[in-house]
C-alpha cells in the first residue's frame, strides 16, 4: 500500500476536484457565467497533456543513448495517454467555445494550434504503426517525438501570444487574473491538475507493464 500512496492520491485529488469543480462556488462573470467552471477541467487536462508529451520526450531522448526498448515503451504510451488528455482538452473546449463564443470551433490561431499539434501527434502513432522492425521503429520515432515536442511548445504557447485570439492569455487577453480565476477557485484548480497528472501516470504505468509483459512472452 506504501507504493500505492499517489494513486489513492490521484482519486481524492480528483474527486476533490469534481465535486467542488460543479457544486462549488464561484465568481460572476459577464458571457462566462457558470460556464467558467470549465477552467478546472479544460485547462487542468492541457496542463496534464504538456506534462505526459515532456515525458514521453525525455524517454525518447534515453531510448538514444540506450537502446533499451523499454524506454521507447514508454515514450509511446505517455504519448497515447496524451493523445487521449489533449482529446478530453480538445472537447471541453469546443463547448466552451460553443457557450462563450457561439461557434464549436472559431478560426483561432490558439485553437488552429492545438489542431496543428494533435495531428502532428497522431501521425507520430501512424508512423509507429508503418514500420515493422522494433529497432528501426524506435529509432525513427524517437527523434521524430522530440523534434514534435519541440514543435508543439511554441505552437502551443509562444505563436499565440505574438497574435489576436479570443482564448484567454493570448494577444493581451489575460488569463489566470482576477477575470478568470481567484483565490478560491485556485483551491480547487491546482489540486485537480495534480490529480490528472497522477490519474495519467497510472493509466500509463498501467499500459507500460502489459506491453513489457507481452514482449516477454512474446520473445
């Protein structure tokens, strides 16, 4: 149970979170109104994405140096747990877009990057899935997910910010200030990041072990 401590964690984390993220109170604010409670879900779920992408990096960059196919294991899964964050971010924000802004997805240069981004990643899983030597699979897709990383985080942070978008923290819209966020809804975001870090992790540990376990069988 000592070792378990992070996934029970993870679930008083997020159940924390849940409950005070829909029955909790929270600021008034014009055109967002309860709608804004999707900051602690929408927002917390990139936040969680960028981490498992700079995971999957760094194990890309120890597959290089050690040819241990493990590590590219779990270069892959972090980037699949990724994959299904940046979706889960991906449709909370179309909603969001859709209350606040009137339209499922408006011609944005922050939602044009976040598309840009997600296929980047999905032609990563399709390149994996072209090659059939392990090695060579490894190899090819390990410098292709860390040139993609190195992509994605000006993409994702720095473009938007050079230009006009109506998404909060981009082109001199301010985000995390007293419009969108205060101390109280502070109490509930930042533990419910951390939840879905934890959440992510384990789904990926999960997938790491199976995959390990069946390339042992397997050889």
């Amino acid at each position: 149970m000592k070792n378990n401590w992070w996934k029970v964690l993870a679930v008083v984390l997020l159940t924390y979170g849940f409950y005070f993220g829909l029955m909790g109170e929270v600021p008034r604010r014009n055109i967002l109104n309860e709608s804004i409670r999707n900051v602690y879900f929408h927002v917390s779920l990139w936040f969680a994405t960028t981490l498992f992408l700079l995971t999957s990096a760094i194990f890309s960059i120890r597959y290089l140096r050690s040819n241990n196919l493990t590590d590219d294991i779990k270069a892959v899964e972090f980037t699949n747990v990724a994959l299904l964050f940046g979706a889960l971010g991906c449709a909370t924000g179309s909603l969001w877009a859709r209350v606040t802004w009137g339209d499922w997805w408006p011609n944005d240069p922050k939602l044009n990057s976040v598309a840009i981004s997600m296929l980047m990643y999905f032609a990563y899983t399709v390149l994996r899935s072209s090659l059939e030597d392990e090695q060579k699979k490894a190899r090819i897709s390990a410098v292709y997910n860390i040139f993609a990383f190195a992509v994605f985080i000006p993409l994702i942070y720095i473009l938007p910010r050079m230009t006009d978008s109506l998404h909060p923290g981009n082109g001199g819209n301010p985000a995390f200030g007293e419009y969108d966020m205060d101390n109280q809804m502070r109490r509930v975001f930042y533990p419910i990041i951390i939840g879905w870090m934890l959440l992510g992790t384990w789904i990926a540990t999960l997938r790491i072990r199976v995959r390990v376990l069946n390339n042992a069988v397997n050889d």
